[in-house]
C-alpha cells in the first residue's frame, strides 16, 4: 500500500469514528472485495458469505475507534472475516453433531412418567419370570432373540446356541406361543 494510500485510509478510518455516513460507505466499498475474496475462496455460498460479511462489518463499526495502525485496517478485515468463517463452520459442524448425535439420543431417553416406568417394569418383571418357567433351549432363545444387544441375525443365534439355523424360527413360534400360555396364568394369579 503506497503512503498516499494509507493516508488516504487514515483519513476514512478517522471520519468514520467521528460518524461520517459517507467515509463508512467508501471504507465499506474498499474492504468489501476482500470480505468476499476470502469467504470465496473459503467455498462459502452466497447467503453465507453475505451473512459473514454482515458481522465482519458489525465488528468493524464496533471497533472501529481503536484501531491504532489505520494502514493495517484490510489485514485487521481479513483477520475477522477468517476468524468468522472458522466460527461459521465450527458452528455448522457442531449443528451437525447435534442433529446427528445429540438430537436422537435425546428424543431415546425422554423420560416417561413415573407410573408409566413403574408398569413398564412390572411387566418387564412378569416378563422374565414367566420366561423361566420355558424348556432352557426356548429360553435361551427368546433371549439370543429380544435381549442380546446388536440384533445378532439367525445364523450369530445359531453359532451361539449351537442348532441349526432353519430351526430358529419354528423353536421361536413355539416359544412364544408357549409364552403366552404362561403370562396368561401369571395374570390371573394377580
């Protein structure tokens, strides 16, 4: 930047602290090139770059009266503007962890009412002991099947329990309906 350059900035940067209307609009078209050079190259989109280019001049009008080197003012603008595009994508990655990560364990663990939790469990319990009373390969079937975590396929079962995997299926129907036999006396012995 030549000297006349400089003070020719010195000059607007001086004006637009004292308020003048017309120096910010000729520092807002000197610096406004470089705002979106940058925002450009850091592959924003358009409403993006006007959003950062929106704060980088809030910023300026704040600070704008202490500023000590008038001369540095366009590296003092590429400075802000880098370091309001770094936030912009912080916050873009942090939004995409929340909606990604945050947002579905949130909406997982919504606590149900304290009654709710305490039938919930009831039936859990009336649940297990009624699988007790099943043949031990039926139950250790039902269990592979509705309580291992990971959601193990057929043949993880079948591995596991050492049975083929063709009578997986058939040994559930049977447990199940076996099941259901079982909860239906338990019921009515409450």
């Amino acid at each position: 930047m030549s000297k006349k350059d400089s003070d020719t900035l010195a000059t607007i940067i001086k004006l637009c602290s004292e308020g003048d209307e017309d120096a910010w609009h000729e520092l807002i078209d000197i610096i406004g090139p470089l705002i979106f050079s940058i925002c450009r190259k850091s592959r924003l989109t358009h409403d993006e770059s006007f959003d950062i280019y929106g704060q980088v001049c809030f910023d300026l009008v704040g600070n704008i009266g202490t500023i000590k080197s008038p001369a540095r003012i366009l590296s003092f603008v590429a400075t802000i503007t880098r370091r309001k595009i770094f936030n912009f994508y912080e916050k873009m990655r942090l939004a995409d962890y929340f909606k990604l990560e945050v947002v579905p364990m949130l909406s997982e663990s919504q606590e149900e009412p304290p009654d709710l939790t305490y039938e919930n469990m009831q039936r859990r319990e009336l649940l297990m002991k009624a699988m007790t009373k099943l043949p031990t390969r039926q139950y250790r079937l039902l269990k592979a099947l509705f309580f291992d975590p990971g959601n193990p396929s057929y043949k993880e079962i079948a591995r596991k329990l050492q049975v083929p995997a063709s009578s997986i299926g058939p040994t559930r129907a049977r447990a199940l309906e076996k099941l259901g036999r079982i909860l239906k006396r338990e019921l009515y012995k409450f």
